[in-house]
C-alpha cells in the first residue's frame, strides 16, 4: 500500500504542481507583451491565470496523499519531512496570498489598459521565490537524509 500511496504522491506533485509552476512563472512576461498584442495575449494571460487557480486547487493532494504516504512509511517526525511540510505551507501561502492575488490584478490593470510594469516585476518576484519553495521541497523528497536509497 505504501508504494501505491507514494506514487499518487508523486503523481499528483508532478500534475498539479508542475503545471502551475509554469503557468505562473509564464504569466509575468506574457502580461509586459500584451499591450503590443493585446488579442490574443489578452486571453493566453487568462488562461494562465486560470490554469494556476485550478491547479493550486487540486494541489492539495499532494500533502494529503504526502502525509498518509508518511504515516505508513513511519516518517512522520523526521526532521527533513517536517521542513518540506514547513516549505509547502509556506509555498501555499505565496500561492494563495502573493501570486494568485497580483495575477488578478496584473490581469484587470491590463483589461484596463492601465498595466503597471512595476506590477508584472513584483509578481515574477513572488513567482520565483514560489518555485525555489517547490524546488527545495522537490531535492529534500529526492535526497532525503536517512534514506534507504544509499545515494
């Protein structure tokens, strides 16, 4: 059962964090070129914007299926599980609080015309500092101390 958990783990980290890591880190620069093309970037932006809404949604499998994969490998309070506990919360927290909020925004300001570049910076900050949370979370699930992989 063990096995069949870690997979959907696994699964689920690859399907619904991959996609929003890449949608939002597209978003920024698509959002500075659409006032030169502002058709069809116009909803290329919206579709980004939403791919990350959704995704964000169904990313909540991923803790679900890493704790109950945790539990059943008896794991649960080693030390380099609770920092990427600790790094996912945080990285859920920029999601919902940082970029989903500025994307909105940046989205509106440009159906508006009135696009700050300013805005579109601040949120690929946000963005970045997003997937370095998931890039982390991703080495400490690979090369995780105590390991029986002997890498």
């Amino acid at each position: 059962m063990t096995k069949f958990l870690l997979a959907v783990h696994v699964l689920a980290a690859i399907v619904a964090v991959g996609p929003v890591t890449v949608a939002a880190s597209m978003f920024p620069p698509l959002a500075r070129k659409v006032p030169a093309d502002p058709g069809e970037s116009l909803l290329n932006l919206a579709l980004l914007h939403r791919i990350c809404r959704v995704y964000a949604v169904v990313g909540v499998a991923v803790p679900v299926f890493g704790f109950t994969t945790a539990k059943n490998m008896g794991v649960l309070g080693d030390a380099w599980l609770i920092v990427s506990i600790a790094l996912t919360a945080v990285a859920a927290v920029v999601l919902g609080a940082l970029v989903l909020p500025r994307q909105g925004a940046v989205l509106r300001s440009v159906e508006d015309g009135v696009l700050d570049a300013r805005a579109t910076v601040r949120l690929a900050m946000v963005t970045g500092i997003f997937n370095l949370l998931w890039a982390a979370v991703t080495v400490l699930m690979i090369v995780r101390p105590g390991s029986t992989t002997g890498a």
